[in-house]
C-alpha cells in the first residue's frame, strides 16, 4: 500500500532497538527522513529503501535538553511531518513494593518527556497546519499486568494527555493518536520473562509460554509489526482516524471498548 510519506521529515524517540528502531527504519522504508533520537546512536546516516535514518543524541532524561529537541530539530532538517514519542520501560515490581523514588522515576522516563515534546511539536505542527504525532504506548493501559504498576499508571495518564491534545488539534490538520503494542519480542521482553524465572523458579521458556498462552494468535509481535501500524497511522491514508487508542497485540487485550 501507498502510504505517501516520501521526502516528509520525522521524529522516533527512544530509537536505538526494539519497537523505536523499528519504527524509524519502517518509516525511512516509506521515503522519510528520520531522526532516530536515542541516548545510544549510531555514528553515521544510514540509508533504508529511498529514506534515511539520522542518528540524535539525546537522552529523554534530561528535561532541559528535550524542552528544546523539537525546536533544535526543526531549525536543523526542518518542519516535523510526523513525531513518534517512545519511551522506555520502567522496573517491573509489584505495587506494594514501589517506593516513591519509584514512580518519581517513572513519572521522569514516561510522562513528562511526552508532554514536553508533544506541547511543543502540536503548536508547531498546528502553526504549520498538518502532522501527526504518535504515542508508542502499552496494552497495559487497558489491562494492566502484575509486576507493571508503575508503567500502567504513567502509560495511562500519558494515554489521558494525547487524547486531549487530539481533540484541541483536530481542526488544525494534526491529528494524535496511540498505538499500544501488546508482548513483542524485543530485548525488554527477554529481560522480563528471565526476571521472572529467576524470580519463580523456572526456565525461561516456561515464562515464555504463559504469556503466549493468553494470546489468541499464539505468539509474542515482532516489532516490525508495531511499526507497521504506527507507519499507516502515521500516514496521509489514516486521514480520518485521531484521538484513537490502537492496540496491537494479537486479540490479547478482552475487553470491547
């Protein structure tokens, strides 16, 4: 399909492996040029199909920095087509056994950098009069799973914040919306599953197993199939679709609305 994304600009954060690097190669697949903003960077552009990867320095922990990533890119490649906000996982712990140092961590690597760079990127995009901007988010903001409190919580009120800036950028041209990958098979998935055979007792296959087994399809995503829904949600051909909630996750996530 024709998604018509070529010689637009775009912006992945968190873009080093898994979904992010995923995403940004899927979208220089398409003919874009991408920032791939991540604390890990490659040293030199790499070139994918007729668009290009440009590695970013940055790390989303540093508030000052990102407060001034959006603006920084623009004046160097220009305005911003689409902005992929991704993030990285926090721990994985219980409820009961999160401290508050916890969840001011967690609040500092999942919400605040996402409102940072979305205000930012939604009034340029909004002065410019099209873009789209993505949140890479998590099927734990419907169902939530033991051990991922802390990502839940802030994936949800990130999950709250893109739904309204959908609605007061709707009549600009940008449109907001949210892809919620379910279990892939990316490096945070494999550390998970053995934490949770060291912590159990088990092999890590077993692990394995009990979170295929409450997917319909059968098996974790890859995440070349996360970035094939953000690069359609991305595109001119989902013209129509904002403010919408996108999982992902091969029919894991029960419930209906």
């Amino acid at each position: 399909m024709y998604l018509g994304l070529e010689r637009g600009i775009a912006l992945v954060t968190a873009a080093s492996r898994g979904i992010g690097r995923a995403t940004a190669e899927r979208l220089a697949s398409e003919g874009m040029t991408v920032i791939a903003a991540a604390r890990s960077v490659g040293s030199g552009t790499e070139t994918f199909g007729s668009g290009q990867i440009v590695p970013y320095p940055h790390d989303l922990g540093d508030g000052a920095a990102t407060a001034e990533l959006i603006d920084s890119v623009i004046d160097k490649y220009g305005p911003l087509d689409v902005l992929v906000l991704n993030t990285p996982g926090p721990q994985i712990k219980p409820a009961l056994d999160t401290t508050w140092d916890d969840w001011q961590a967690a609040h500092e690597l999942l919400l605040r950098p996402v409102v940072q760079l979305a205000v930012t990127a939604g009034n340029r995009m909004r002065d410019k009069g099209s873009g789209s901007i993505i949140l890479l988010s998590s099927t734990w903001v419907r169902q939530p799973a033991a051990g991922g409190v802390l990502s839940a919580s802030y994936r949800s009120a990130a999950s709250a914040f893109v739904k309204s800036l959908a609605a007061e950028l709707a009549l600009s041209g940008v449109r907001v919306n949210q892809v919620m990958p379910g279990a892939t098979g990316t490096d945070r998935m494999q550390r998970i599953v053995e934490m949770k055979s060291q912590n159990n007792g088990t092999e890590v296959d077993e692990e394995i197993a009990k979170v295929v087994a409450d997917i319909p399809v059968g098996r974790w995503a890859e995440a070349s199939e996360i970035a094939d829904a953000v690069a359609f949600i991305a595109s001119p051909r989902a013209s129509f679709i904002t403010g919408a909630s996108i999982p992902v996750d091969g029919g894991a996530v029960r419930a209906s609305h």
